[in-house]
C-alpha cells in the first residue's frame, strides 16, 4: 500500500480530537506562526509559542497573524524552554522555529533534562512529487554526518516506523550507493547489502531491503531493467536511505528546488515528534510536517 498524501494527512489531522499542544522553539517567524495559525483554525494544535515575547507579538502583527488561542512562553533560551515544555507533559511535539540545529540538538540530547531515547536521532522527509502522486520516504536528510552501519540500521528502523504510520505495513527500503556492485572501496555498498543479509535473515522485520542500489534503480523500473538487475519482489523503493548527509542534502534539495513536489520533514527517534525543516522553509512545508507528525502520534 503506497504511503499516505498530505491530503490525507490533512483530512486525518482534521480529525483528531483533542487537539495536541505544541512546543514551538523559536517563534519568532512569519511562517512558524502562520502555520501555527492555520493549524490551530483548523483544530490541530494548541500552539505554545516559545522565544522572546515582545519579538513574537511584533512578527505576529507585522505578517498579521492573530494570536488568539496562543500561549507564549518568554524564554531566552527558546531550545531548552520548549524541550522542558514536553518533558513536563504540557506539549507532544516539538517544532524547530528560528533557532539554529545545534541550539535545539543541545537541548534535545541533553542527559538530564532532554528527549533522549536509545534510539538515534535522524530526520526523514516525506516526499510527494505532485504530477505523478509517487511519495518516497527519504533518511536521514538532516542529522547523521556520515553514519556507521549500526546508525544506518536504526535510522532504517526509524523510517520504516514511519512508513507504519503512513499506512505502508510493508514498505520497499533501497539502501542507495553510487554503484549497485558491492566494493570495499566504497563502504556504503558494504553497508546496504549487510542491511538486505539482515533483512533476508529476519534481523530486520516490517520491510523488504535492497541493497546496494544506484538512485535510478531505487526509482524506476526500466532502468532496473535496462541494467538486468530487476526485482520483481522488490519493484521500485518506498523508502531512500542515505549513505550520508552529503548525498541526502545534495539529493533531497535538487528534488525540491527543480521539481512540483510537496513535502515536509520530522525528527524521529526523540520522546517526541519534532517537526524539523530549514529555516528557510515556506508556512505550507511547516503545515505539511505539522500534518506529519501528527501522524507519528496516531
């Protein structure tokens, strides 16, 4: 079953009752409060707005963003305030605002007071490229450098999790390398093809691994084909894993910039959902990450 839309995300965010409190790190941003703003309308969410008050009340009037509804928490450190906001139970997801990765990370990994689990922290996008309605789940785009294979299995897991919640019981992983030949001078194929030995021993369950696989052959068909390397139980991949961040940036923001496509990002692997894009992002890619980790709450 292919992964769930953000249309049907939507529609399932619009559904929920009651709404869930939100820590949003950083408030003090036009396209954090919109979408703050739109969530809360169409009862999502019951936004705590964390940062410095007087600069969040002047962005709200300056985009025109009603704050009814709202709770803001005046913080000077915005991180450690709306991690704190989980930990007491007063918020079940955590949204990155206008504060810098490492400023949130800290706060997050924190041994005493932060949202640490045994799991690795790692980003996963969801895709939807719009003209074909094909969604792909990629990870991690935005937290693991350069990953060792025991990071690459539990960010596989994390994913696949994901996948679970998107309505994908079984989804198709592509461990992605630059070659599908398995050579020690590329480690990364050493990796994906021990993750599909795992996978095929009944290690890795919820999921069907392939590995290593060239991006157009993780893609489409014809070019798995067209290289005598297709699997019909595989078919094409559900979920991209990286072999690192160079490759996920590289790859995840060519799609974004040059293609029609909707997307929108979480952090898993935390106590909490954290909805986690750039800062450059626009109120309709916050929406659709609100909309998705919501899902992760289901």
């Amino acid at each position: 079953m292919p992964l769930l839309s953000f249309d049907s995300l939507f529609q399932t965010a619009d559904s929920r009752r009651p709404m869930t409190p939100v820590a949003a790190a950083g408030g003090a941003d036009a396209t954090v409060l919109q979408a703050l703003r739109i969530a809360c309308d169409r009862g999502w969410v019951v936004p705590r707005v964390v940062g410095a008050e007087a600069e969040v009340r002047q962005v709200a009037r300056d985009c025109g963003v009603g704050l009814g509804g709202f709770t803001l928490v005046d913080a000077a450190e915005a991180a450690d305030a709306a991690v704190a906001l989980v930990r007491s139970g007063e918020a079940r997801v955590l949204m990155k605002g206008q504060i810098p990765t490492p400023a949130l990370l800290k706060a997050m990994l924190d041994p005493a007071i932060g949202l640490r689990t045994n799991r690795v922290i790692c980003q996963a996008v969801l895709l939807e490229l719009v003209p074909t309605e094909r969604r792909l789940l990629l990870a991690d785009t935005g937290i693991c450098i350069q990953p060792t294979l025991a990071q690459k299995g539990d960010i596989l897991q994390s994913a696949v999790a994901l996948a679970h919640a998107l309505g994908d019981r079984c989804p198709r992983v592509a461990g992605l390398a630059a070659t599908e030949t398995i050579t020690p001078a590329m480690p990364e194929t050493l990796d994906a093809a021990e993750l599909e030995r795992r996978q095929r021993a009944g290690e890795l369950s919820g999921c069907v691994v392939r590995g290593p696989l060239t991006f157009d052959m993780a893609f489409d068909v014809d070019a798995a084909v067209k290289k005598r390397r297709h699997d019909p139980e595989f078919g094409i991949a559900d979920v991209l894993l990286f072999p690192n961040l160079l490759a996920a940036n590289l790859t995840v923001k060519a799609i974004m910039y040059t293609s029609a496509c909707r997307f929108g990002g979480v952090l898993c692997g935390a106590a909490c959902p954290v909805v986690f894009m750039s800062r450059a992002d626009t109120t309709a890619t916050r929406l659709n990450s609100l909309a998705l980790a919501l899902a992760c709450l289901a």
